[in-house]
C-alpha cells in the first residue's frame, strides 16, 4: 500500500494506519462488505482524523483501504 496525500498541513496516513482501520472496520462489520458498503464505513471512520473530516478520501485511499480489506492480512 502507498502512503495517501490529503489536503491541508496533515502528513498523509501510512499503511500500518491504513490497515489499522481496516481491521477494526472488519471486527466491526465483518469481512463481507462490499466495496461502496466499505467506502461508507471508512469514510464515517476518518470524519475525525484531522485532513479527512470533510468526509471526502483520495482515489488512492479507498484503494489501499480495499485491497487491504480482501487480503489476509486484515484477518489478523
């Protein structure tokens, strides 16, 4: 996973971030989203992560969010 740009003075969210809020959204909601089901979850997670509250996440972020949701690695 590539590091996520997001606007502002905010340095972007790594992979580690990105999977940790990955894992928790499958502890929460399971492993059986779909991708638009995912987006809405993530996006509602990050509306208090300062850069992300304006509820709009880069291309790239989602991405990254997806495939680390389909992977193994998520199931820790």
């Amino acid at each position: 996973m590539n590091d996520t740009q997001c606007d502002g003075d905010f340095p972007p969210l790594t992979a580690g971030q990105i999977l940790d809020i990955v894992v928790t959204l499958r502890e929460v909601f399971g492993s059986t989203l779909s991708r638009a089901q995912l987006t809405d979850r993530l996006l509602m997670f990050l509306e208090d992560v300062p850069g992300y509250e304006s509820g709009e996440a880069s291309s790239s972020l989602i991405e990254s969010a997806w495939a680390a949701y389909r992977s193994r690695l998520a199931g820790r």
